[in-house]
C-alpha cells in the first residue's frame, strides 16, 4: 500500500505541475513579450498587466497543489524515488500537454530533447 | 534570438538551481517537520538559508515568466533542467564531490537535450510568420 500511495504522489505532482506549467505559458502568451511591454508601459504596469491575468493565479495554485502533492509523495516513498520519476515523468507529459492544449508544434527535435532530458534527470537525480 | 533572450535562458536555470540548493541546505539545517506540527514549517522562513533561497526562486519566476511570455513551454523547460547541470558541475569543482559515470551520463543527455531545442525556433508562431513570410515572398515573385 505504502508503494501505491507514493506512485499516486507522483501521478498527482505530474498531473498539477504539468497543469500549473501550461496554465503559466498561456497566460504569458496572452500578455505577450514582457521585454518589449515594460519598454512600452514601463517595469510597474509590465506587473500589474501579468497580476491581472487569471490563467496565472490557476497556474500558481496549481504548483502550489503540486508542492503539496510532492510532501505527500514523499511521506510515503524515499526521495530518490519521487524526485527523479516526477521530474522526468512531468518532462514528458509537458511535451504532450504543449501540443495539445497549448498547440506548439512539437517537432521531432523537441520530441528527442523532452526524451533525452528526461533519461538525463532520471539518472542524474537517481 | 537577441543576447538578452539567451540571458533570460541562463537566468532560469541558474536560478532555479541555486534558489533549490539554498533551500535544501536551509531545511536541513531547520531539522525534519512532523505532519502533527506542520505550521512549524511556517518558521522556516526566518532561516537565512530559507530566506535567501526565496529570493532566488521570486528571481526564477521572473525570468521564467518572462522566458514563456516570447517562447514555447517545450523550449522552455530543458533550460530549467539544465539548472541540474549546473549545481552537478559546481558540486565537482568547486566543492571536489564525486560524481558516478551514471550522472554524468545523466549530465550529457541533459545536455545534448537542450542543444537540440536551442538550434531549433523559440516559438511554434514565430515559426508560423516565417513560413508567411516566405509564401508572401514567393506569390511576390510570381508573374
């Protein structure tokens, strides 16, 4: 049981950062390019037009979900566990999630660099 | 890409990586935090170690905000692993740990990881304007 609950910590960190991260990314595309927004409206306005974005707070809610999910996951499993199959598992599912709710156009280039980052988390962190 | 775009790049995955390590250092100073008492945590803030990781990841968010706001998520993320490979390459020379033929493969996949997304556009509807660029250019020289 302890095994099921520490893969459930991790499916939950993947699911909410992988949410939290395409949140983040949509919200900053409809502010768009910040460098050349404070060049226009200056640094106090650049916060305010990011604050005022509501998919950015869901985001930042969600991390914080994914944050807790990862105390979770590693009540019930050791860390060299949970920290590299989320971290690698989150590269991949971002990869997915990227192209089919942000529609980025996943090319094989960014298909072998999410695969080729994830195995090097993976062994890194393991 | 301009300089100060690949800066910004540097800037997420050195930041992120040091804000981590700060973090880790201070909490294992703090001590371990039963889930009876976990408004306890709450107090860690005052830890300088804590504090000052904070600081480093308000800095990462920035840059990685900024990062999103002219780039693909997909050609974002490797640059946040790449934060990995810093603290690995600190971790050897700076503070002489030893490092196994497995992380350092680790390292190298990584690496290659994000040269692969760096050679390629940093956004899918920058790619988009090109390809109208080019099929503007071509009715252009069509008689």
């Amino acid at each position: 049981m302890t095994h099921f609950y520490a893969w459930l910590g991790v499916f939950l960190i993947v699911v909410t950062s992988t949410t939290g991260d395409c949140l983040l990314a949509r919200a900053m595309k409809q502010v768009g390019d910040l460098g050349a927004l404070r060049k226009q409206r200056g640094i106090a306005q650049t916060i305010l037009r990011v604050l005022r974005t509501p998919s950015l707070m869901l985001g930042i809610a969600f991390m914080a979900l994914s944050f807790f999910s990862l105390l979770f996951a590693l009540s019930w499993g050791d860390v060299s566990m949970v920290g590299p199959a989320s971290a690698s598992l989150t590269f991949v599912a971002n990869a997915f999630a990227a192209k089919l709710f942000l529609h980025e156009r996943v090319d094989r280039r960014r298909w072998t660099a999410a695969v080729f980052v994830a195995a090097g988390v993976f062994l890194l962190a393991g | 890409m301009t300089a100060g775009k690949y800066f910004v790049l540097l800037g997420v995955a050195a930041f992120g990586a040091i804000g981590d390590t700060l973090l880790a250092r201070g909490m294992k100073s703090f001590g371990a935090v039963a889930p009876s008492q976990i408004f306890h945590l709450l107090s860690a803030v005052l830890n300088p170690w804590v504090f000052l990781g904070i600081f480093f990841l308000l800095a990462f968010m920035s840059a990685y905000l900024s990062a999103l706001s002219w780039a693909d998520l997909t050609y974002v993320l490797p640059a946040t692993a790449f934060g990995y490979v810093f603290i690995a390459v600190i971790a050897r020379f700076l503070l002489h740990e030893h490092i196994s033929p497995v992380r350092w493969l680790g390292i190298v996949l990584i690496t290659a990881g994000v040269g692969f997304v760096a050679g390629g556009p940093e956004s899918s509807s920058t790619k988009k304007t090109g390809g109208t660029e080019s099929a503007l250019s071509t009715a252009g020289t069509r008689p």
